[in-house]
C-alpha cells in the first residue's frame, strides 16, 4: 500500500484556471505537509497542517489555498493559476508535530504545468 | 541568506570511491539534520538523521554533524551508480520548520 498518495500525477493547464491537487496518507500521521519544488530542485515548504489545524502558512499567495477534510487527508486548491506556478507540488506526512526528531514521508508529487 | 546551503554540484565520484556531501546552516539553534535522496522524477526520500555532535554510521553511509561550525556532511563509501541522485540536507529549527538546502547533485562514473 502506498504510504503517502497524490494525485493528481500530472496536470497541465491554462493560465487563469483554478485547479486542485490531493493529498492522503495511510500511515496514521498527524501532521501533513505542502511543499513546492522548483526547477532548480529547491524544496520550500508551503503549509503545514496538525490534526486538521493549520500550523504553518509560509509566505505563499492567498491564490493557494490549503483543507484538511481530516487527519489523513490534505488538499491543495489554487486559484488563478499562473505560469511562475509550474512546479512540483510535494505532500509530506509526519507522526506529529513538536518531537525535533520528526521524520517526514514524501508523496511522489504532482507534476503542474501552467501553459 | 538561505537557512541551509549546499554546493549544487554536479560532484562525479569514480565507482568504489567515497562521496562526500556538505551542507551548512544559519540557524545555531537547530536541532535535527536529514539527508534526503532523491532520484530524477521521484520524490525525496530519507536516508541518514542526526541529532547530535559526531558521526552516526548506517551501512554505507555516515552522517557527520558539527554544531559548533553549523556544518553537516554525509559520507557515501564504496560508491555505487545507483547512487546517482540529488542529495536533500534538511534542518529541522527551533521551531519545528523543515528547511531544505538546494540539493547537490552526485555521479557515480562505473
């Protein structure tokens, strides 16, 4: 069973649309995360979630809109799609939020394309 | 200045060599350090935390922290191709955020 799921894999869509991408995991984590990878590889985390809470909201446009319908579940809503939101759009999962020791568990990203 | 840096690469290391992958920090206050692997069109994966001074071996691999100089490094020995991939370090900071450095990406030449 995959352990953190996304999708969807791929998307590529016109400037202006307004798309969502989703995000599970299985692994009974209480804490999910959103990061976005650019061309250069740089991982820059974008929001981050504890038992359905919002914990971390990093500078990122209002058009990007994170919901946590429950613990295993965190999707990525956007609005307004621009083309400098081509990317890879990472979910991540951890046991809980607060132990410094915490490791993170990667979903294998959705690919957004913004022609 | 970025919370975490790394040199970008590309390194190219001879198969059988050893790989070395050194990563700094800004924030003094940080508390854990991740290596993360990365394969092209996959999603990061962790290979290596540390949490404290020193070294810390897993097989191949050998994690070295140094808080005093906010330096971390990982050490790949008996270098493989399938090694091949960009290497995450991660910091984990006081208050409790994940920071990714660039990445650096490693070749092992057969």
């Amino acid at each position: 069973d995959t352990a953190v799921s996304q999708t969807p894999k791929y998307l590529v869509t016109q400037m202006g649309n307004d798309k969502s991408i989703k995000c599970e995991q299985n692994l009974g984590h209480d804490t999910m995360y959103w990061y976005k990878q650019d061309s250069k590889k740089f991982l820059k985390i974008m929001f981050s979630y504890n038992n359905k809470e919002l914990i971390i909201n990093e500078t990122v446009p209002n058009r990007f809109s994170p919901k946590s319908p429950d613990k295993a579940h965190l999707n990525l809503h956007i609005n307004s799609l621009e083309l400098g939101d081509s990317a890879v759009y990472f979910c991540a999962s951890s046991q809980d939020w607060g132990s410094l020791q915490e490791t993170q568990y990667f979903g294998p990203g959705t690919r957004l394309l913004v022609l | 200045q970025k919370e975490v840096e790394q040199n970008s690469g590309p390194l190219s290391v001879p198969e059988g060599a050893i790989a070395s992958l050194n990563c700094t920090y800004s924030d003094r206050g940080s508390q854990s350090f991740f290596w993360y692997r990365q394969y092209s069109g996959k999603s990061p994966e962790l290979i290596m935390s540390i949490y404290s001074n020193g070294d810390k071996e897993d097989g191949r691999f050998t994690a070295q922290l140094n808080k005093a100089s906010q330096y971390v490094s990982l050490l790949i020995r008996d270098s493989q191709p399938s090694d091949s991939a960009t290497y995450l370090c991660a910091v984990n900071n006081r208050g409790n955020q994940f920071y990714f450095g660039t990445g650096t990406s490693l070749t092992v030449i057969p």
